[in-house]
C-alpha cells in the first residue's frame, strides 16, 4: 500500500487493537511497550515497530490469514530455519514458554526483533541483493517436503505468467471500467502476460525456498550494522530467480513517499546493484541469467498492480491510473536495459 492511501486510510488506534498490543507485550515478557510507528492498518492487520521499556525494537505481526499454530505454516518454516542455519533474518522471538506466536483476543500474533533497526532503502541495492543471496544459500539444505507445507496468503505477488493472468482477470479487470482513460494501458498490460505465458521458461532453473515479497521495506538496518530480511508472509517453494527478479523490480521501480508510484524510468544505478549483489554470492545458472527478464516481467507487473492499488477494491483507484500504468508498460518495455547487468557478474 502506498504512502499517501495508508495515511488517509489508517484510524485512530481503536481500544481492542490498543488491548491486544498490551495482551501479546505480556505473554512475551515484554513490558511497558510503545507504538513508534504503525506500518499496516489499524483495524485491519496490525503490523506495528513497538519499543519495550528495556529499548528492545519489535515488530508486532498480525497474521490474518494464518491458519493454525498447530498446522506450522510455511511461512514460520522458512523465517525459523534461515534463521538457525545463520541467514540474515530477523530474530524470531518466542514466549517464556517457547511458542513462536499467540493468540489475543482470537487474533493471532508473531513478534520479530527489530533489533533497534531502520528499513533499508534503494542506497542500500548491493547489499539488499548480497543478503537476498545469503539468505537463500541459508535455505538450501531445508527439506524439500515442506514445500507443502500451508501457506500463511496464496494471493500476493504471483510468481508465474498464468498466475498473473489469473491474478489480474479475478481481482484487477473488475475494477477498470471500459472506456476508462486506464483502460487502453491496462488491456497493453494484459496482452504483455498473454505473450509471457507462451515463452518457455528456462533450463536449469534453480528451485528453492523463497522470501517472496524482497522489497526493501522487508529489510531492515540491525542494530549491530547488519542488514535483515522480516516478514515471511508470502514464502513459497520456486525459482529463486524470482526473488531476484522481485527484490530488482521493487528497488527500481516504484518510488515511495510524497511521489509514490511507479518511476518514469527505471533507477539503472540501483537495479544493477541488487543483481551484482546477489550475484557475489550466489552462482547464477546460465537458465536463470537467461530467464531473468521474463521473471521480471512477471514481477514488475505484479507489483506495479499491487502497488498501484488496482486489487484491492476497499480503496479508489487513483486520479492518475492511466499515467501510472503506461509507466509500468514503459519499464516491462525497458527490462533489457535493467537485466543487461547480469552478464557483468
């Protein structure tokens, strides 16, 4: 969600979010806690940075779509395991009884370590891809049968061109009326997918666990200097290019703050910088250097209507849809450009 919606949107703290904030700081031992900031919506999912009295920084996730503690979702495989194997994850805390999250108030929560952090950002590219390659080196030796293991959302950034397709038909061309002046981007947009969907992916693709939402708002700056991933939500078993592909795309493409939405033109410096990270520690396969492109495709699209807001029907589309949109064309359009830098590495 962008800046400006999240703002107009966000409530005042009601008392029950306000109550479950106290409830959950309890059973972890964490007292006299405060709101810094509320990254999510109040009323909604909570997903707040909070201070306890002691100076420790958490992060507060409600887990909206979470299934059960007792079903061990994905999500939570994939954060506890790279963090155990040393990758370059928040720290997920456990209650004086060793759960990894609880229930409030029959919402349920899981507590990430801060760390005394600060969200990373586009000036942070080489080493935002240096700890996306990290961290998937930290998940290679995970088992391969809990890839089926439930999933927390099955919605958010689709990884493949069919899903795209799906994705936009069900939750996007609903909302964009015909003859609208976003209409003729849209439908450009669409066809785009249309021909991904018919491009054979590469050979030799590497499968692995996946983050699967790398932007770097999912990184945080640790108090010890270090940079971590947080929020799992979106984990997954596929090609781990596509975190790549995902992490390039949201550096390089989007702009947050009072200018938020997609960039005219791609930021080369900072897309460059993801992918010669990433690729000073990770070897990437001749498959997935030649299959960088079309997974950035599928995920700059992606990500520009999830961005954009197009989704979600709770907000009004913006007054200059039709302008954000042939921007998101113009980058599909330019991902060579972007992609180039993968034969320097």
């Amino acid at each position: 969600m962008n800046d400006s919606a999240r703002t107009a949107h966000r409530a005042e703290h009601p008392p029950e979010n306000q109550r479950a904030v106290e409830v959950v700081a309890d059973l972890y031992g964490l007292s006299g806690v405060q709101v810094l900031s509320d990254l999510g919506l109040w009323g909604e999912t909570l997903r707040l940075h909070c201070v306890a009295a002691s100076g420790f920084h958490f992060l507060l996730k409600e887990k909206p779509h979470y299934l059960s503690p007792d079903d061990w979702p994905l999500h939570l495989a994939v954060h506890s395991w790279a963090r155990e194997a040393g990758g370059p994850v928040s720290p997920l805390l456990r209650t004086p009884s060793g759960a990894t999250g609880v229930r409030a108030d029959g919402r349920y929560f899981e507590v990430q370590g801060w760390v005394d952090g600060k969200a990373s950002t586009a000036d942070e590219a080489e080493e935002f891809g240096r700890a996306l390659g990290f961290f998937h080196l930290s998940v290679a030796g995970m088992p391969p049968g809990d890839r089926d293991l439930p999933r927390s959302r099955s919605r958010w950034t689709p990884d493949d061109p069919a899903g795209l397709a799906a994705y936009i038909d069900r939750h996007c061309r609903p909302r964009i009326a015909d003859g609208s002046p976003a209409h003729v981007p849209f439908d450009e947009l669409r066809r785009t997918v249309n021909d991904l969907c018919g491009m054979t992916p590469g050979t030799g693709l590497v499968e692995s666990y996946l983050h699967g939402d790398t932007a770097p708002a999912n990184a945080i700056r640790t108090g010890d200097g270090s940079l971590a991933l947080i929020d799992f939500d979106d984990a997954r078993w596929g090609n781990r290019v596509f975190d790549l592909a995902h992490a390039t795309a949201m550096t390089a493409g989007f702009a947050t703050g009072p200018d938020d939405g997609v960039r005219t033109e791609w930021n080369a410096s900072a897309a460059h910088a993801v992918i010669q990270g990433y690729g000073s520690v990770v070897d990437l396969t001749p498959g997935e250097r030649g299959d960088l492109g079309r997974q950035m495709s599928v995920a700059t699209i992606a990500s520009g209507f999830s961005c954009l807001e197009i989704d979600d029907p709770e907000f009004d589309l913006r007054p200059d849809l039709a302008e954000q949109l042939h921007r998101l064309s113009s980058l599909v359009a330019d991902i060579p450009s972007v992609t180039s830098a993968v034969s320097t590495i």
